[in-house]
C-alpha cells in the first residue's frame, strides 16, 4: 500500500533501529539517561531556545505549553482549524481549564490584525486571552507557511499586551525546508514551540518542546503528571536524534513530491485544491467531481492508496520519506483513473 494518511507512519530507517539498538540510557526521571540529555540539548541548539523536553507525543506538548502559559479560566486564542482545537481531546480544557477562542484565517495564517480584536480582558462577561498559539504549518489548512514578518508581528503585538506565543510547529521543519531559513529563525519571536520528531522527520516516537530553562523545568513536572515520565527512553531518543540531524536535508522531497499530486488533483474535473501546496500536504475539496470523499478514498484504497476523508467533501494527502517518487507517480495515475469520467 502507498500510505498518504499522514506523516506520522513513516517507519524507522535501518540507521534509526541501529542507534535505538545500542543507545546508552539511564532512568531520565532522575534526569539520567545519556541520550536524551544530548537530544534535549541538541534540539535546543538547533532551535535558539534555552532549553527543550523530549516528549512522547506532539499532543503531550501543546498541552504543556498552555498550562506554562495560562490559568484556569482563561481563552486561548487560535485559528478556526487549529489542531489543538480539533484533535486533541479538548486537553487545553482538560488539563488547562481554558476554552479556545479560535478565528478563521485565510490558508490556516493568523495575522495581528485578526488577533488584535479578540483580545479580552477579564471583565463581568468576559474570560481574559491568556495565550495566542500559531500552528506552523498548517495542518488542516493544506501545509500552509507562516511568513517570517507575520510570525514577528504577531509575537511584538502579544508582547506589547502581555501574552505570550506559543507555536505548534508539529512540522516547523517543513515550513524552513519551504522557506530556505532556519528553524531558528522561524521560532526566534514566540515563547515556545513544540515539533514532532515522529512526522516529517521520521522518527517512531517523539516530540520536543522548547522554550526558557524555568519554563522547561517547570514542564517536566507537569510531564510526569501527565504520565510521560519514560525511563530508559534513551532507545526513543536516539532514534529522534537521527531524526533531527539528518532528516531535515530531505523534506524538500516530500514537497515536490505534494506538489505533483495536487497538480494532479487540480487537473481532474470537479475537484479543488484548497491552498497552494507549499510543503507536505495537499488538501482537496472533491465535492463537485463525480465521488464524494469517501466514496474517492474507497476507490483509491482499491488500487492500493491510502489516504483520509477529513469531511464529507474533502480529501487530505500528507507525503512522507516512505512515498517514493514511484509511488507519487502510481498515484498520480490512480488519482487520474479513479476521478476522470
Ligand atoms: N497530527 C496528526 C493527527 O493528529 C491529525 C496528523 O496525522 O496530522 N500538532 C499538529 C499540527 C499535528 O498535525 C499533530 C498530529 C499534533 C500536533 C499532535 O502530535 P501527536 O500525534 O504526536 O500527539
């Protein structure tokens, strides 16, 4: 099968399952294993933050940085998409007690000029914005790459009032791929910033925050509380160093290679991409082609593709280091079979 659901089922590469086999580990709960201490140090580095938690998951991140940030009974503002608002069990909510205020942007980019307004203050109806959150990319608004300028403006106009930013970059290594800039300059502006090591960058599990030392420390309690206290994870880490060092070179690829299928999408009547494919994902609105979504992906489940329905009328396909340019050709082909009349 060719797997487009996502990103996030790439398996690890022969090098990954070598470091995993002979990584040096201790119990990181006394902060003692080896590897993760360089991966933490690592990704802190590469990011320009003081320091950085390696976490199982992406979703354990997010809903660290809104607690470090926030109080109980405070709005999170966010785009209308946002994956914290959408995916993530309502943790923000669960674990924060802050509900979202959430706004919808064109291609999925928040600018200070739609923030600014729905900045509350605590008042007798009103719960105040304890947070403003970016996501970069954009998930489910088709891969989108917050500009430089916006993401500075952005952080200027919330630090002028007292709120800090934080940046669900779950694929900010794909927006640097896309901007030929560093990672450190994309998060220099914002408070904090989570990123997978398990999607794009191919690792099997892992996600880091970053953030100031006191914020991070801080952090790793509430880590712990949340049950992610792993022992010898050193096994995880190695792979994710790998991950981090070596698999960035190689997003461009994926790109490209998003770029091809939504060339095809948009060739086949009745179908639209959604925004202009600028990294990993492709986002297609299929409502007036002959298949609704489901009925698309069953067709191409057929023929050996997989991707998901994300509505009734829309189609997401996420390319990854294990979809080759073989399997972005085979897919074009079924794509052009399955939606041509
Ligand atoms: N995204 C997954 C699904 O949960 C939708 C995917 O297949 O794209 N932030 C963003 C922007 C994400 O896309 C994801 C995962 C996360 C956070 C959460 O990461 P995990 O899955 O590690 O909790």
């Amino acid at each position: 099968m060719i797997d487009l659901r996502s990103d996030t089922v790439t398996k690890p590469t022969a090098a990954m399952r070598q470091a995993m086999a002979t990584a040096d580990v201790g119990d990181d709960v006394y902060g003692e294993d080896p590897t993760i201490n360089q991966l933490e140090l690592r990704a802190a580095r590469i990011l320009g933050k003081e320091a950085a938690l390696f976490l199982p998951t992406g979703t354990m991140g997010n809903t660290i940085a809104i607690k470090l940030h926030t109080e109980h009974g405070q709005e999170v503002i966010c785009e209308s998409r946002a994956h914290i608002l959408n995916y993530e069990l309502s943790m923000m909510a669960w674990f924060a007690g802050c509900v979202a205020r959430a706004i919808h942007a064109e291609r999925g980019l928040l600018t200070w000029r739609q923030i600014e307004p729905e900045i509350r203050k605590l008042g007798p109806h009103c719960a105040p914005t304890g947070l403003i959150e970016i996501e970069n990319t954009t998930n489910m608004a088709g891969g989108c790459v917050y500009p430089l300028a916006q993401i500075r403006e952005i952080a200027e106009g919330a630090h002028a009032h007292n709120l800090k930013v934080h940046m669900d970059g779950a694929r900010v290594f794909n927006a640097a791929a896309a901007l030929g800039c560093t990672v450190a300059e994309i998060v220099a502006p914002v408070d904090s910033v989570m990123f997978c090591l398990s999607k794009g960058l191919g690792a099997p599990v892992g996600s880091m925050l970053a953030g100031t030392r006191n914020e991070m420390d801080r952090g790793r309690l509430l880590r712990k509380r949340l049950g992610g206290g792993m022992r010898q994870a050193g096994v995880l880490a190695a792979a994710g160093l790998i991950a981090l060092e070596q698999m960035p070179a190689r997003l461009a690829e994926d790109h490209q290679h998003a770029k091809a299928l939504a060339a095809a999408l948009s060739g086949c009547p009745g179908v639209k991409v959604e925004s202009p494919v600028e990294t990993n994902i492709v986002i297609a609105d299929v409502g007036k082609s002959k298949l609704t979504a489901a009925a698309f992906s069953e067709s191409m489940r057929q023929r050996g593709i997989l991707f998901n329905p994300i509505s009734p009328t829309k189609i997401r396909m996420v390319t990854h280091m294990d979809v080759s340019a073989a399997d972005v050709n085979t897919s074009i082909a079924a794509i052009n079979e399955a939606l041509h009349a």
